[in-house]
C-alpha cells in the first residue's frame, strides 16, 4: 500500500512542480521573445530612418554607400529609380532576391499605396512580409524626386531571429527536461522520508495489535477454561476455577487498562493535571504502599531522602506515583528473595530525581536499549503472568508528558538502577 502511496506522491510533487516549472518557463520565453522583436523592430525603424535621410540629403547614391549598408549581411537593400532597379541592385542581387523584392513591390502597391484623388504615397512604412514559409521585416521608403519617386526597399529576413529563438526553445526544453528528472529523483526520495514515519507507526501499530491479542488470548483462554470445568467439577472444585477466572479476570482489567493508557498517548488524548506536589511526600508513599509485599516476598525495602526541606514542584503527582509503582513493582518482581531495593530522593540543580535501586537479576547491556518499547520483555523464559511488557513503556510515556527523562543503569554488584529525572 505504502509503495502505492509513494509513487502517487512522488508523481502529483513531479506533475505540480513541472507545471509550475513549465509555466514560468514559457512566460519567460515569451517575454523575452517580445522583447527581442521589439528591440529588433526599434533598431531597424532607427536604421532605415538614417538610411532614408542620408538618401535625401544627397544628390546621388552610390554603389559603395550602398554595399557598405550590407556589408554586414544584416539587410538587403533595393532602390528604384523612376520603377527601375539600380544598377546596384542589378548587379548584386540574385534571381531570387529580385523575384522577393518584386512581389513586395506588388504587396506594397496593392495594399498601401491608394490610386485616384485621394491617392497619396507615404513617405515611410514597414510591414512583416512571409513568402515560402519565411518571414521578412520590410521597409518601404519613398522620396519625390524629380517628377517621379525613388523607392527604398530594405529587407530583414528574420530567418537569424527565428533560428536564434528555435535555439533558445531547446536549450530551455533540454533544461526544463533534466529538471524534471531532477524533481522526480528529489520528490522520490523527499516522500519515501515523508511517509517512513507514518509507515513506522502503521508497522508499529499492527505490532502492536497483533501483541496485545496475543496477550488477551491466555487469559480469556484460562477464563474460559475454568467456566467450563465449572460445570462438571464439585463445590470445591467450583470454588477454585471461580478464584481462577476472577484472577485472570483482574489480570484482564489491568492489560485493558494499560492498553488504553498507551491508546490514549497515541492519539494525544492522555494528559496530565500539574498539581503543586512534594516528590519527597509521593516517593514515601510509594515505600509505604509496597513495604508490605516487600515483607511478603522477603526482600528489605528501604527509603532514605534529603534532610533538608524540599520544595514542592508542580507535577501531576497521581501520574509520578504510577511511575514510582511500575519501578518499584518490577524491581520487586526482578529481584531475588533475600535482596534488597533502595528508594533514594535528590536534587540537581536542574532537576530532581527519584532512584529506585534493586540488587535483583539485572538487564543485560543488549536489552537495555529494548525495554521502554511495548510488550517488550526482556526474558520470555521468566515471564511472570502479571507482567505484559507495558509497564516501563507506560513510564515513560508519563515522564515524557512532564518533559522529563527515565534511566536504566546497572547497580554496582549486580541489579537495575533505574532514575526518574524531572525539570525544576
Ligand atoms: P513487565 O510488565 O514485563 O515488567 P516492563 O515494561 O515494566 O514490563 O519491563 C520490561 C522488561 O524490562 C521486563 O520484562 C524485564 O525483563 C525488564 N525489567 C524491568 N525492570 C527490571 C528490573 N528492575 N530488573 C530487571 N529487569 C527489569
């Protein structure tokens, strides 16, 4: 599905930049195209103004002026005197050019030039002019002269522009082109990093799940069992299986509870109510609360905070003391009858720290980096059933609401050490 999802984005990120990429490009071209025909149409309006006042305000033309005006292949030039071609033009232009110059004339005489008494020529005009598919900036001057005209006919071919401008066309369509690959390379590997995230969460949401039915199978498997051999056993037989299926029952409110406190910070709907609170106050507490089970399952539980007064701090202190309960709770579970677990309270300058330290079974360096993660339980051989491996992953998502931080170390001589460090 992912791979799905990737190539639709990588192709919508490719299309949408390409468009935009495509647009600009052909506005640019665009522009510059109008205004490399307008710089073209100014300077050729300014040449052939120079041209014609350089005609008038001389008597004859001669051949050098005239092959100096084209010596640098940019025009071509055609004078008529009285309807006939100079000699000049004669001798220098080919078949061709003279056929060109000839249906110009036409054009010109046919489409500008108005006959009768309204007739009148006009002293300069100019016109784009197509013939076999090519395209030519005419200009057309007249100049009374001597009971008749002389007529000046310049011609661009715009054949250099066009080539010029199909030229930069390919350069833009070759550069458009590799940024295109280029896009579709970067939105490639942009949304492959967009989407690992939320592929992460998805694989590890189905973990997840496919965990914690696991889990809720064993102990709706064990009720069910025991309802069944309900049926057939005698009163004793009865009461035992009902102690049975009340315990696994407990043991199924506790996962649902956890799960639905990992739910809860999953869709951001757990939260946490600061209160002014006395960490010293809830950590002896926590002792208190456990001192019994401790006495229980023989193990020396003991407390020691500072002497000096501690100042309250806000924290949501029913969240803190679950925390407290699910280090002390696996400290005892993870420690051998006739150890020890020692509660300590201190303070840093930047923080205050709760230790509970146990001397028990202890974490091996390579599961250490495991153990905050969901039903991650360090060794299935010694599962204990009230254990489902969510204990430490619900601590941690508490101390994270408070922006805090929790540690595992190994006790010096065997045994966990783990530190629940808060901001003041
Ligand atoms: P569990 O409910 O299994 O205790 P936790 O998330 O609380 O789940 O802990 C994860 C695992 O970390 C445990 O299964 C256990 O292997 C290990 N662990 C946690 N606390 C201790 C401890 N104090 N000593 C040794 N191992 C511990």
């Amino acid at each position: 599905m992912f791979k799905k999802v990737h190539l639709r984005l990588t192709l919508i990120f490719t299309a949408v930049c390409s468009l935009i990429l495509m647009i600009m490009s052909a506005l640019y071209l665009y522009l510059s195209y109008q205004n490399t025909k307008t710089n073209i149409y100014q300077s050729f309006q300014s040449d052939i103004e120079t041209i014609l006042t350089n005609i008038e305000g001389s008597t004859a033309v001669s051949d050098s002026w005239l092959s100096k005006l084209e010596s640098d292949g940019k025009y071509k030039i055609y004078i008529y005197d009285h309807e006939i071609p100079f000699t000049f033009v004669k001798n220098t232009k080919s078949e061709q050019d003279m056929k060109l110059v000839t249906d110009i004339r036409e054009h010109y005489f046919a489409n500008y030039q108005l006959t009768g008494e309204n007739s009148y020529v006009p002293y300069y005009i100019e016109f784009d002019y197509t013939a076999n598919s090519k395209n030519y900036l005419v200009g057309i001057g007249i100049i009374p002269r001597n009971e008749g005209n002389l007529e000046l006919f310049v011609i661009y071919p715009q054949t250099k522009f066009h080539a010029q401008m199909n030229r930069l066309y390919l350069q833009f369509a070759s550069i458009v082109f590799g940024t295109i690959i280029l896009i579709w390379i970067f939105s490639w590997y942009f949304t492959k990093r967009l989407l690992k995230p939320i592929e992460e969460s998805q694989i590890k949401q189905a973990q997840f799940i496919s965990s914690a039915s696991h889990e809720l199978r064993t102990p709706v498997a064990t009720i069910l069992s025991a309802l069944g051999a309900m049926d057939k056993g005698n009163e004793e037989e009865k009461k035992e299986f009902s102690q049975i299926a009340k315990k696994e029952g407990e043991r199924l409110t506790i996962l649902v509870n956890d799960m639905l406190s990992l739910a809860r910070s999953d869709n951001h709907t757990f939260t946490i109510t600061k209160k002014v609170s006395e960490p010293d106050t809830l950590l002896l507490d926590s002792y208190e609360a456990f001192l019994a089970l401790c006495h229980e399952k023989n193990l020396s539980l003991n407390i020691s905070l500072p002497d000096s007064t501690v100042l309250p701090r806000k924290m949501d202190p029913l969240r803190i003391k679950q925390v407290l309960s699910i280090l002390i709770s696996n400290a005892i579970s993870y420690t051998n009858p006739g150890g020890s677990i020692h509660l300590s309270f201190y303070e840093t300058p930047k923080d205050i720290v709760f230790s509970i330290c146990d001397n028990g079974i202890g974490i091996s360096d390579e599961n250490k980096p495991y153990i905050f993660d969901r039903f991650y339980r360090a060794d299935s051989s010694r599962n204990k059933k009230e254990h489902f491996g969510l204990g430490l992953c619900i601590a941690k998502e508490i101390v994270d609401a408070h922006k805090g931080t929790i540690t595992v170390t190994d006790t010096p001589g065997g045994g966990s050490t783990f530190l629940l460090i808060l901001p003041k």
